[in-house]
C-alpha cells in the first residue's frame, strides 16, 4: 500500500540529513508486501474449500498458519508506506488528508465491492462484514491524526497499544449495556446492531492501530545507512521472534495440553484480536529477514514485486477471482456449484465429507495467483509512469 510521512519531527530531520536518498520504491518492502498478498489468496481459497481454520492434521494446520503472517504485514506495511509517501514531499496536512480520505474509501470498499465479492448476492450488503479492508481503513482515519505527533511519540503508541491490549479488553468488559458495541469496535468484536443492521466485526481497531503506528515509525529506521538499515532490522526482528518463542514456550510447558501437539500448541496464537505473542510471531521474522529481501533475484522476485507494488488492487481482484474459480472447481467435482453455501462468506460452513482436500485447494490457488499477476503487473506499470489522481487510492 502507498504510505508517508511528512511529519517535522526533529529526530527524523537530522536524520534523514544524513541518511542517502531512498530509491523510487524499496524492493524489499514489495517483495514483503507481494508474499503476503500470495499467501492470502490460500486462506481465501481455504473459505471456499470448505476446509476448516486450522485442525488436527498438520496438512491443515499449517495451511491457515502461514496465512497467519497476511494481516500483521499488510497493516504494518501500511504504515510504513505512509511514512514513505510523505517523504516524497507532502506536508503533514495532505498526508493527514491523504489517510483520512483513503481509509475512509477502504470502509466504503469493504462495505459494498468487497462484501458483493465474498457472496455474488446484493442481499449480503444488508448484513455489513467489518474486515480486514474495514479495519485497514479506520486506522488510516486514525493515523490521519497521529501522524501531526512525533514520530517518536507514535512510535510510542504503537507499541504501548500492542503491548497493553488487554487493557481495553478491561475497559470493553466495564461499559454499560448501552455501549457495549463501542468495546465490540474497538477491541472485542462479534456481532452488533446498529440502527437495525447486525455488523459482524471480525477486526477491531485495537491492537491494529498500534501495528500501524509502529510500522509507521519503523520507517525512521529505512532512512539509515544500507549497513545501519540492516543491522537495525535484524535487532528488531530477532528480538521479536525470540521473545515469541521464550513466552510461548513457557506458556506451553505450563499450562499446555496433551489434545493438540506442543508444536501447534507455541505457534497456535490468538489473531481475534491479535494477541502480543501473535504479533511478535507474525512481524518479528519478516523484520529480521527484510535485509535479505533486498538481495533478492530472479522470477519469483519479480513476479513478488509486482504483486507488492499494488496491494489494493490485488486485493479487490483476488476475492471475486477466487469465488467464481471456486464455483467452476465445484462444478466440475459435484456438477453443481453449490453457490448457496456462500451467501455468507467469509463465514461458511461445509460438512466434512463434502470439503475439498489440500491437492484441489492448491491447485486453486495456483491457478488464482497466476491469474492475477499479468492484471497486477499492468496496472504496477500503470502507475509506476508516475500518474497521480485516484490511482494513489487503489
């Protein structure tokens, strides 16, 4: 996604004095940013299958947890690319304009095309589904304020927000009836009715701002000397996985249960809402291996880059892509298509015997991403011919 920060932070000025001018786009954060994109097109793939998230086999487990690793990157790339779009000049009045305006496209976005795209049935627009886009786009809305703060102040929200989620879980749990869908928005989620409509909020606002935020001020760090740059990353990174692992290991050997091996028990991390351990699991290994992304070569690299150079417009493709390639699959496994089974997508429920295996899953999946890319490679080329306007949205 695109991003900026022209914040006037002192620290980031005398900084960037010193700091070599950044290329057009850093490769490394679309590399990033294109596997996670790749790798969320199996979890939506995953929806249609039938098959479940996560289970006893390790087939099916790991399935759903190398998806786990979609959301955290694309929310903290965000920020990052905020950060860097208003390096290219903006002011922190239009980069405040520019994230308002975008993150409240991205709610609408989610509201209508997204939500028409997970069903094929209008009928769907009258049940809202907050996701990943809707969650995406209030903390843009957020961000549109922060921003006007000092990188290193939101660099402390960021991280004071993910580590002390739990408070809001407190304060949630402590409203009265009356508002107790304001704590379902902003950290809890589940269903809620407003003016007649039942919402379903499968993200809410906390911890995701504070992933944006840190993301946001992890740009500082790409300001830094290729040498410096790389060392900073590693620190991060290797911190962060470590610090998953030494937590989640005790936590296991403590409280852990025979019903499910210990290594699904450590990697098995709460995403709703995204837990502490979740995002260090999630951000601390991409972190640590974002030096070698920028030593990456070849096809896969490339073909990466693209897909990373237009998050959203792959995004928008990807779901109704994989719907109707979903549909044909069912057809010609049952010879119907079965379409009543998706009126609620993302929510679906098949019974065991019917679901796909793992081989059909896949060999969707294949087919989808490599649909996609020449549609994705277009329009990254599109917009690389340095055209501003609307595309700077999608």
């Amino acid at each position: 996604m695109t991003a900026t920060s022209g914040v006037d932070f002192p620290a980031a000025r005398r900084e960037a004095a010193t700091a070599p001018v950044l290329p057009a786009r850093l490769t490394s954060l679309d590399l990033w940013r294109g596997a996670v994109m790749v790798l969320m097109a199996i979890d939506h793939v995953r929806v249609y299958s039938g098959v479940p998230a996560g289970g006893p086999t390790a087939g099916v487990f790991f399935t759903r947890w190398v998806t786990h690793f979609c959301a955290p990157g694309f929310v903290f790339l965000a920020g990052t690319a905020a950060f860097l779009y208003g390096r290219k000049g903006a002011d922190r009045r239009e980069l405040s304009r520019y994230l308002l305006t975008r993150g409240l496209l991205l709610v609408a976005l989610e509201l209508t095309v997204v939500r028409v795209s997970w069903t094929f049935t209008p009928a769907s627009l009258a049940a809202p589904l907050a996701g990943v886009i809707w969650m995406l786009g209030w903390c843009m809305v957020l961000m549109s304020l922060l921003v006007r703060l000092p990188i290193k102040a939101i660099a402390i929200f960021g991280l004071a927000t993910i580590l002390a989620q739990d408070v809001f879980g407190l304060l949630a749990g402590a409203l009265p009836a009356g508002l107790a869908w304001v704590g379902q928005f902003v950290y809890t989620g589940g269903e809620v009715a407003v003016g007649g409509v039942t919402v379903s909020i499968l993200y809410s606002i906390v911890p995701w701002i504070g992933v944006m935020a840190a993301g946001y001020a992890f740009g500082v760090i790409l300001l830094r000397e290729p040498e410096a740059r790389r060392r900073a990353c590693l620190r991060i990174g290797l911190a962060s996985t470590i610090a998953f692992l030494v937590v989640a290991v005790a936590v296991v050997a403590f409280t852990g249960n025979s019903a499910m091996p210990a290594l699904f028990q450590v990697l098995n991390q709460r995403k709703y809402p995204a837990s502490q351990l979740y995002l260090l699991m999630t951000l601390g290994p991409p972190i640590a291996l974002l030096p070698l992304a920028e030593k990456a070569r070849g096809w896969l690299a490339r073909v990466l880059e693209d897909f990373g150079r237009v998050p959203m417009f792959y995004y928008l493709l990807h779901i109704p892509l994989i719907h109707a390639l979903a549909l044909i699959a069912w057809t010609l496994r049952d010879g119907q298509a079965h379409s009543e089974w998706f009126v609620t997508a993302p929510y679906v429920s098949i019974e065991a015997a019917a679901r796909w295996g793992l081989p059909l899953l896949y060999f969707v999946f294949v087919i989808a991403v490599v649909m996609l890319y020449l549609p994705c490679r277009w329009f990254a080329q599109v917009k690389s011919r340095g055209r501003q306007g609307w595309l700077r949205y999608i």
